[in-house]
C-alpha cells in the first residue's frame, strides 16, 4: 500500500486533533483512499511545549526541513493569522506541495491570489475547516448545488457569539456575564474583539459568497455589526414576541446584486436556525431549484474542525492517486455589483426609549409614516423614571427606508432608537 | 466548448426537472463543469403525452436508441421500481454507459451487485437522489466524513410521513385525516402504502448505512414500524410532555455491531430533528471525532430531487473530463454482525390503557419492575368508561427489557399496552 507523508505548520487544538485522527482513524482512512497516510514532519515555535509526540513526528522550527523534503507531497497549514500564514503557504505552493488549511482570515483576505497561485504550481489547495468547524459546506455548496443557481446563504457561524446568545436567552443573563461564563467554559478567548464584533462572522461569509455566488465583497465593504450591544431587554422581548435572537450571517442576491451582512438577528422560534444552540453553527442554503437546506453541526474545536482537514487530506490523496491535482476548490466565478441599500427588503425589530407622556406616540407614528414602516407587533413597557421601552416588529422597508427612520426619529430628540434588528420567519 | 450529450430513461416529475434544470441552469453548469450539456434522447413509454418537449428531446420508446448511440456517454434512471429498473440499469452499464439514478428501491435491493457491474464496466454509478430528495447526504457521508468513525445516523427520510404527523401535532387531526388532506394536496400517493408502514424509509435507510458504516442489512432483517396506528391522543401527549412525534429512520453502531430501526419515535422539542415539518427531511450524522451534524432539505419534489441528479451528472462528467470514471460512489466497506436486541438501549414512550380501580396501578409497576424499568414522567388521563390511559416515559431500557415488560403486561390481561415509542433527546 502507498504511503503518504503530511508535514502540518503549527500545532495547536486544530493541529493535535488532526494528529490524533490520522493515528486513530488509520483503518478508515485506508479503507477509503487505499493509501496509508502519516504525519511525518510538524513545523512549530516551541518543540520543547510538544515532546509528547517527539517520538511519533519530527518536529522542527524550520520551514525548510518540509519545503525541501521530497516525500511530503501536502503540507497542513493549522497556525492562524494572515501573516506568516500567507508567507508559508505561498513557499510551500511554489515548492509544488499540495496545501489544506483552517485559516479563515487568510482566505478570505488573500483566497484569491493564494488560488491563482495553486493553480500556477499545478497544487491543490483546500480550507473546507475555515468555515463552520466540522460542517462540510463549501463541498456541498461547490459539489452538490454544482447546477443550481443559489439566491441566499445565511447563517451562525460564529460559535462564540451564538454560545453567548444561547445563555443570555437561556439564563437571562446580561451580555458581560454570558462572556465571563464563556471565557470561564473556553467558549470565547481572553480576547474575544474578532468574535464578539462580527469580524469573524464577516471572514466565514467572504468565502461563503466567493462558493455559492462566484463573487464576493472585501471587509470593509459591507455592514457588520456585533453583539457587544447586545441587551438583556431585547433577548427577552425577541423571545416574547416569538423569536430568538442570532447573530446571522446573510448573503443573498438582490436584483442579480450582491448583498452582504453581518448582524444581530431575530429568528422565528420554528425556523431550523432557532434551535442551534451553544457553539453550534448552522448555514442555511437557498437554491432557486432545490429551495431551503441547511448543514448543522459544532463550528469549532479541535477535533470536529480536524474532521474537515482530514476530509479535505482524503480528497487530495484520492486526486494524487488519480493524478488529478490542481483544480481549483471553487471553479464558479460570476462578476456581480453590490446591491443598493433601497432594494434590500426586511422586516426588522424596532427598540426604542421615549418619555411616556402624550404625544410621543404620535411623533413616532409620524416618523414611521415619513419612513414608509409600519408595524405589525408593538409593545409598550411600564416607563422607568418617566421613560417608557416601546419595542416594535414591523412589516418588510429597505435599508433606505431604515436610515429615513432613523433619521426622523433622532431629529425629535426625545425618542431614542436602541436598536434595529433584522428579523427572520 | 466540449458537449456531453445525456440520455434519460422516464420523464416523471424528477425527469421533468432534470430537462428543466439542464436547460434553464446551462451557464452555470458550463461555468462549473467547462462543459456543455444537453438532453439528446429521452425514453419513455407514451411519446404522445411529452409532446411540449419533443422539439427539443429525441422521445423514443426504445432503450436500443440509447444504448446503440455512440454519443450518449451519460444515462439519467429516473423511471423508479425495481423492475424493470434493473435491467435497464444493466444494459446501460454493459453497453458502457455511466448511469445515474434516483431509485432507493432499487439501490437498496441490488445497490452490491449494480455496484460491481459498474466497476466491471470502468462505469460511473451515482444515486445521491436516491436518499432525502435535494440534501446531499450520501456525498456528505462519503466524502466529508471519509476519515471519521461515524457512529449513528438517524433522521427524517420520508416527506408524506413527516407531512402527516406534523398535521397530526398541529392541527390535532386524526391519522385518516391527516393522510386524505396528504393526499388532497399531492403530498401522499393514492396508494401510500410504501409511505405510511415505513417501507419507503426503510430502504433509504439501508443505503444510509452502507455509506455511514460500509455495512447494512437487507430488508426483513431489521423491525420497520409505520405510523398508520398512531394515535392523536399520543401525538398530544408526546406535546405535554414536551416532545415531537417522528417518524424517525435510526442505524447506529452497538459494541461494533450494527443496528437499524424505523419507527415512530418521540423527539425532545429543543432537538435539531424537531423543527423539522411538513415534507421536509433532515439526516444527523454522528462521527466519533466531528460530533454531532444535520443535514436539511426538501426530502422530495421534481426540483431538489432534480438538483442531486445534477449534483451527479456534474461529477460523472468532472470524471469523464479528467478521465477517472469507474470509481465506486462508496468506496468504505466493513463486515458487521447484527446488534443482539440486549445490548440496544433507548428510553420509551409507554401508552397504557387501564381499568380505573385500586390494584392495577400496581400491576403495572410490578410488571415494569419484572420488565428492571424506571419512569421518569407519568400522567393519568382520566377514566372514561372505567378505562384510564395511562402515559410514561421510562429511564432506559435495552430491546429485551421492553420486550419482557411487554410479555408481563399481556400477562395482566387488564393493562393494555397501546404503544412503545423509542424517545431520543
């Protein structure tokens, strides 16, 4: 039987849950691809953290001991971060060895050009682990809606922030406790700012748009909002009114434009993406043929995301067997603009504090009229020190309508806009 | 611009959609496969009523047509049945066709021996629309869990059933009611047979098992239970007590023995399986390393059927353009005894019907004590005509203990026990 050698770059959750897939999962792996596969060579900073695999894989600090070595044919790229994860990847394609990597950032900042580079060295390069941990839905989406024309991708992809969510739900706890408790269980890192704004979320749905739409938009280039604002009062109003509040992905084709966002989201409590609780994430696919699918599972941790490295080993392994290497991941390109904010159409969830006195109802109601809303849900709360919560589902209005409102509503200097939330049923 | 020219055997709703989807998603397919593809010849059994595409297919009602064209590398199967499916099959595969099919019966009877007539042939043999209609689970399991111990798969495999029990649970209705409304609205057959006993998910569920653990069992060899003797009054029970009733597909490993069950089954409300209604299906693969995932879709339906048939054609015609056909679709294969009926464990739903009068509730808690059962929830509805029902869920219990509980409350001959409903969490 072939034997395959794998060098791996970086070692860490990710790293060691692959190591210990390849030992344990031997049989499988042979049983599937005929071959049998070994780490040989992992690079790291500090071999001296790592002496309990010493004697099963050479470790090294050097790069060189993996760009030089002819035996290892495709190299793990599991450290993180932009930089020197691009500088590594980009040795290791121009040395003709094949890559798959968990790196997020890296890919949906330089995918592209790290693409056109594979494909210039005749290399694979593969990062099905970058989005969802162990959910395998950039194969789904480049393999098996291959011949549909898919409209929307949206999701949680974040499982820090929906793990926060899901307690400040569960538990009535307000935002800085449910991330203390988080940080407490090792759901959330001492620095939680990529999470917690968004960012992360934001990366995962670059590549999630560049799969199902052949196109995407840089960061910057689109709204993401957090859930560092994220208040008590309105998880529990969400939840009053029938919904639970996510913070959701949404990717989605308006007019043949291309639309993207990142932002707290209500979700009707039937909806598939209500019940994804904790650190789990879901992404939800709608194809024009096949209509609404979703892919649910853990969106992190070592050994679920090692599960979509190793799935993505096995089919580079089955194309060095085949001698098919260096086509393209993702072959859909499709150039789209972004869409304008007067066509993208929502529902959204209105929280306002305005003083309860008469009057006020009106200048609100005078305000939704000048911004084309109106409401389907209201809620008024027993005014605190004069100040009254009034919390509102409305019907479908545009992103320019929404700014309208808003507008309207901070020129009658009384009423306070907390938040505006999309909705979804 | 290369042109692969498709044959097709049937032009029901799955054929209609395939012809749909192949003309009006044409760029796509060119974008993702570099190829273009048309329907040339079409088999069915009466030209005269496909007269709305004879100006763009060949209609024949002669499988010769197909088999003697040179140009026809590629055959869609979607006219269904065992036979003559079969022989259809065969043909094409000895006359060097690649062949794709949506036919669980079929594969779930002679999958093995169509399997190896392909490999004979150096053929392609796809069926990803042959389990769970448009959601791609069978390409899933093979390929993005091809290093992972997958431990269970269970799920919703059968939309008229599913359709059926979420009118049940919501409307209240009875099983005929629920069943003529089905029917009404085209999502039950006029003969649902397949449908309601549980055949239909049976034979997804042997071909789900053959992927997930490279073994399976023939039908007849494991209990299929439908769900044409449920009853209303359980489906509202299962609410009050806080679960959803399933008709829930379950293969899993037991001490590395392999067991496979179909039957209605209680889901806890906060379950990923839960939410899922009306036609929908959803599968959730359990692997040792990834956890927990779902997978959800239209589990029917002529158009995300029609999206996994693409999802076939596209890959069959990757491999013809890299040359690398013959290949088997499942390549993991494994030996596996049957689970012995002691060594399953699961907590039930027991529904009771007793005399309302001092002694029997003794009885029943004898017989569960002979039975080493537990309750962790009881309810007594109240007596009409001197007969109470009576409602538990038990803590867990294996096959043989419930089968013994059973026996001792026959043995009562004053406790009826209406049903036994597996009840997972």
């Amino acid at each position: 039987m072939t034997t395959i050698k794998l060098g791996m770059v970086g070692l860490g959750t990710v790293g060691q849950g692959v190591l210990k897939m390849v030992q344990q999962h031997a049989d499988k792996i042979s049983a599937v691809t005929g071959c049998q596969v070994v780490v040989k060579t992992v690079m790291v900073r500090h071999p001296e953290r790592h002496q309990d695999v010493a004697g099963v894989v050479h470790l090294t600090t050097e790069l060189a001991d993996i760009l030089a070595d002819p035996e290892i044919q495709l190299v793990v790229e599991v450290m993180g971060g932009i930089h020197p994860a691009k500088e590594v990847i980009e040795q290791l394609l121009r040395a003709k060895k094949h890559v798959v990597s968990a790196n997020k950032d890296l890919i949906a900042t330089y995918g592209r050009e790290l693409n056109q580079l594979a494909q210039e060295n005749h290399c694979d390069l593969r990062y099905e682990a970058s989005v969802a941990g162990g959910i395998p839905i950039l194969r789904a989406i480049a393999d098996s809606f291959a011949a549909d024309q898919i409209t929307a991708v949206k999701g949680i992809v974040n499982g820090t922030t929906n793990y926060i969510l899901t307690q400040m739900g569960q538990q009535h706890w307000s935002y800085e406790d449910a991330l203390k408790q988080a940080q407490r269980l090792g759901f959330a890192e001492a620095d939680p700012t990529n999470d917690v704004t968004g960012k992360d979320a934001a990366y995962k749905m670059i590549i999630l748009s560049q799969f199902s739409f052949g196109s995407s938009l840089p960061l910057g280039a689109f709204a993401v909002t957090g859930i560092d604002q994220v208040a008590a009062a309105d998880v529990a109003q969400a939840a009053n009114f029938g919904y639970v509040l996510k913070l959701i992905g949404d990717a989605r084709l308006v007019d043949d434009r291309l639309f993207i966002e990142v932002a707290p989201t209500l979700v009707e409590q039937g909806h598939p993406l209500a019940t994804v609780n904790n650190e789990n994430n879901a992404v939800m696919v709608t194809g024009q043929a096949v209509g609404d699918t979703l892919f649910y599972g853990p969106g992190a941790g070592g050994l679920p995301t090692a599960t979509s490295v190793l799935s993505d080993i096995t089919t580079v392994i089955k194309n060095l067997v085949l001698k098919t290497t260096g086509n393209r991941f993702n072959r859909y390109r499709k150039a789209l603009a972004p869409a304008s904010p007067a066509t993208v159409a929502d529902r959204y969830y209105l929280s306002l504090t305005m003083p309860d006195r008469p009057g006020e109802m009106m200048k609100l109601t005078a305000a939704m009229a000048k911004g084309g809303a109106s409401f389907s849900q209201i809620v008024q709360q027993a005014a605190v020190g004069g100040q009254a919560r009034v919390m509102i589902i409305t019907h479908q209005m545009s992103k320019a309508q929404l700014a309208t409102l808003a507008a309207e509503l901070a020129a009658t200097e009384t009423i306070r806009l907390n938040c505006a939330y999309k909705v979804i049923e």
